[in-house]
C-alpha cells in the first residue's frame, strides 16, 4: 500500500446524525511543516464515523453511523479520491468502529446501539460481502443512561493470532473472541473482562511490546493499564485519572507513541491531549494535559513527528508536532477548518 503522498482522509458527522458534513473530507498533509491542506468531499456517505485502511490493497472502510447501520468501501485513487465498491449492512444500530484482519480477509464492525459484532468476509479486491456473524452482548452497567444496555464500541484485532477484543462500554466488559476463517465466525474465548461498575470503556491501545494494553473509560474518566496474556487474558495492572483538570472530562481516544514511551488520550469537555510517561511495572504518569483548541476532541492520529487532533463540535482539524524527546506535542500553524470532524485516517 502507498502512503499517497501526504493524503489524509477525514470521516466527519452528516445531517443524518445532526452533523455539518458531507461524507469524507480530503486533505493533504505537509511532511515537513505537518499543514493540512483541505481538497474536498472525497466521498458523499451518511455520517462516515470511523475510517480505516486495508493492509494491503488501496481500499478504504468506513461505517455509516445509522440507526439501520451499513459498511460502505471505497477504492483509493493516486490522488486521494475515492470510488463506491459496495455497501453492506451491518445488521446493527450506530456502528461507531471497524478493523481489518491482519490478513486482510475479514472486516469487524462494532455496533454501538444495538451492541453486537458483525463480520464481513472481504474478497480478493477488498470488497465485503454479507455478514458471515453477527454477535450481540448482552446485560447491562451502573449507568441508568448510558448503561441501559450493550454498547459496542470498538474491536480490536490481535496482529498475529488471529483474536478480536471487542470493548463494550455498557456491560462495562471486553470480551474476547478467536475467528473461525472458514465460517467466519466469532467463537468466545476465556472470561470476559469485567472492568470496575461505571467505567464505561470505550478504546483500547496496545503497546507495541505486545504485553500491555490502554483502556480509557468514558463514564468514569479513568486511563487503566492492563496485562496483556496470551488467549487474551486481560489483567489490570494500574488505573490512574484521565486528566487533572476539573469540570467534566470525557475520554474518547487513546494511543501508544511507535516507541511505547509516551501514551495519549483525548479529554472531551476540558478540551485537552494528555500525555503519559509509559514505564513497565509503574502506574502511568500524567507528564501535561495540553489544550486542543476546543471543547470536543474526538479523535486523533499521529504521522511522524506530527499529531492531527479532529475536534468535532469546534468544527476544525488541530495539528501538533511531538516532541520526541519529552512526548510533549506543541501547537504548530492555524487549525484547519472541517464541518464536524469525527476520525482521521493518514
């Protein structure tokens, strides 16, 4: 797969889920200054949410946040543009997250409202078929709102093994699951892990040494560090705050630096990027909470030194360059306006 020159595509909120947006916004990236360059709409599609990539072929996924929710592909062009390959329904309401397959022939969907796991068999070009499972979890949080129910809201595929975590923030519980590839059916595997009432996790980070795993809780505000075993097995290690800041803090993204030094998570409400000193075998140490230039920070994805945060209710792209030595990312140049962005996909 070619890295496109510096293209950079961004899922954003449409009309149909009381967003701004078209569909998928694309821009073009600086190596040297990181500055975001706006080109267009790539791609007219309801409320494309979440993005990712196949590992191998120039293809793009992105869910369609609906309460009748659907997977729509697309085939990336030299110059960034994108072409319709199929769209599929997910069997779900308000997919929120998807991932390939390490080996790039299944696609993994997590339905948040209606809180199950679809999975699409991808061909030969990437293009995704029928769902071949559709799994749905059951029970219910502390929360009488926002744990009312089961809420999906990502998977996360082992790069080698062939397992898939799925992070379900109204059971208060990440399950694991081993693929069938001839069916293409998800088969549970040891006990769920049941995170303390009310955490509410939403992402999960795994740390490149492959023993260590990030989970943001979005109800409790909470960063925990977990033992990552093989089969899956989850053990928590440390569990410190999200962010010092008072006022409401809603974490959404996390993620582990390339050289597993540094962690971040994105702080909705207090409007901050948090930075975590990672040392094995020590709590995660808050090293600042940096202010994104607005309230919502939804996602954000780091290429090289450069770190692009997509706030969606500021309605604009800010871009930071990281430092390698502290971790600390500093604003750099003007933040780039987009209509309600929600994932950047470098």
């Amino acid at each position: 797969m070619s890295d496109r020159g510096g293209l950079v595509h961004i899922g954003c909120y449409t009309p149909a889920t009381g967003g701004r947006g078209e569909g998928i916004v694309l821009a073009r990236r600086d190596p040297a200054s990181g500055a975001l360059t706006v080109l267009g709409t790539a791609a007219v599609t309801d409320s494309p949410s979440f993005l990712v990539r196949h590992p191998t072929l120039d293809v793009l996924y992105a869910v369609n946040e609906l309460p009748e929710g659907t997977v729509s592909a697309f085939q990336v062009a030299t110059d960034g543009g994108l072409t319709p390959l199929g769209v599929r329904s997910t069997g779900g309401d308000s997919p929120c997250h998807l991932a390939v397959a390490p080996d790039g022939r299944h696609l993994y969907v997590a339905n948040y409202g209606s809180g199950s796991v679809s999975v699409h068999p991808l061909d030969a070009a990437g293009v995704p078929g029928d769902r071949s499972d559709l799994l749905a979890h059951s029970g219910h949080g502390a929360d009488p709102e926002r744990q009312d129910r089961a809420h999906a809201h990502m998977v996360s595929p082992h790069p080698a093994d062939g397992s898939v975590l799925a992070v379900d923030l109204g059971t208060d519980s990440v399950y694991r699951y081993e693929l069938e590839p001839a069916s293409g059916r998800l088969v549970p595997r040891a006990p769920r892990l049941r995170t303390p009432a009310g955490t509410g996790p939403r992402h999960l980070a795994r740390h490149p040494d492959g023993r260590r795993g990030y989970l943001v809780g979005e109800l409790d505000a909470t960063l925990t560090e977990y033992e990552l075993h093989p089969g899956g097995v989850l053990h928590e290690r440390h569990r410190v705050p999200a962010s010092d800041r008072t006022g409401h803090v809603q974490p959404s993204e996390v993620s582990v630096a390339p050289d597993g030094r540094f962690g971040y998570v994105a702080n909705r409400g207090v409007g901050t990027l948090a930075v975590f000193a990672l040392a094995d075998g020590q709590p995660p140490r808050l090293v600042t909470e940096v202010a994104t230039g607005g309230g919502w920070p939804r996602h954000f994805a780091r290429v090289g030194e450069h770190l692009y945060v997509a706030d969606e209710r500021a309605h604009l792209i800010r871009i930071f360059q990281v430092d390698p030595g502290t971790g600390i990312p500093t604003p750099v140049g003007e933040p780039v306006e987009v209509p309600s962005p929600v994932c950047v996909l470098p």
